[in-house]
C-alpha cells in the first residue's frame, strides 16, 4: 500500500508540490525531499496504475 501525504487532485492540469513526499510500500518506506513537481505527479501516476 502507498501513501502519498498531500490530498491531490486527479487532473491533469494541477501544479503538484510538496517539501517532502513519503511512500510506504509493503517492504519498506522512502521519503523525498523537495521533490520536482514532474517528479511527484510521475509518481503519482505510476502508484495510482494510471502510468499503463
């Protein structure tokens, strides 16, 4: 299971930001420090399956 702390919209044309993002997978958890926003909203897609 993936978590993404900020609440995101699904659109395609919203500016995504954050000064960190956590991702807690089964094995493990990451965490990203000032992420790009090209960064957060690729990683967003690829946990939401919307990156198929």
């Amino acid at each position: 299971m993936a978590a993404i702390a900020p609440s995101l919209s699904t659109s395609t044309q919203t500016r995504v930001s954050a000064s960190s993002c956590k991702v807690e997978f089964r094995h493990g958890n990451m965490t990203l420090e000032n992420p790009s926003p090209e960064l957060l909203t690729m990683l967003i897609r690829e946990l939401s399956g919307r990156g198929r």
